[in-house]
C-alpha cells in the first residue's frame, strides 16, 4: 500500500513539474497563432552630415558634408589647451542636402580638442 502512495505521488509531482514546464510554450503558441502580426516600428530615415575636423597649430577647420535629404545644423566646438584661453563654441550653421559647408575657429595657442555638434532643422 505505501509503495503505490509513493508511485502515486512521484506521479502527481512529476506530471506537474512537466504541466509547469510547458505552458509558457502551449501559451506563446497559442499567442503566434491567433493574434495579427506585430506591426513593426518604423525605422527612422537617416539624417546628419559627415564631419572631417583637422587642427593645424592654433586653427581649426571642419568640412561637413551632408548626403541625405533633410537640413543638418551643424556647430563647431574648440576647446584650447591653455586655462586661460577661451573655449568656443561657434553659430550653427545649416547645412543644406548634398551641400558642404567649411567652419572655422581658433585659440590664441593650442588647440586641446574640437568636434561638431549636430541638429536636425
């Protein structure tokens, strides 16, 4: 008698660790089948200009050229090497679709750093 109460319990704890195990399966199924397709987000359209930045001694100059339909605002930012130069952070300028603009700063001495901020009009 204790020998089928244990097979029978072994049985009843098995059948519902394997019950547990396959419903997420039966329900994700069942939510392929029956549900209409996701829609998919739509991918952004490309936007932005590809900036060359060059720094010769104390001078900067970026060439931005824009391949892609939409205006790009672009800006130039200097930061120059010495704590008591002042750092720059130029007008925006609109970059028109297939167009490329030149942009320019400088230090009074080194430049530390220089890079080109973008915004889309």
């Amino acid at each position: 008698m204790r020998s089928t109460r244990r097979r029978t319990w072994a049985l009843l704890v098995a059948a519902a660790v394997v019950a547990g195990l396959l419903a997420p399966v039966a329900v994700s199924a069942a939510n392929r089948a029956g549900s209409p397709a996701v829609p998919v987000a739509p991918r952004p359209e490309p936007s932005g200009s590809e900036c060359r930045t060059s720094v010769d001694g104390s001078r900067v100059v970026a060439y931005c050229h824009n391949p892609y339909p939409t205006t790009d605002l672009v800006r130039l930012h200097t930061e120059c090497a010495r704590w008591w130069d002042v750092d720059a952070d130029g007008e925006a300028v609109a970059v028109q679709p297939g167009r490329t603009v030149r942009i320019e700063d400088r230090c009074w001495k080194e430049v530390g750093s220089a890079w080109v901020s973008h915004s889309v009009s």
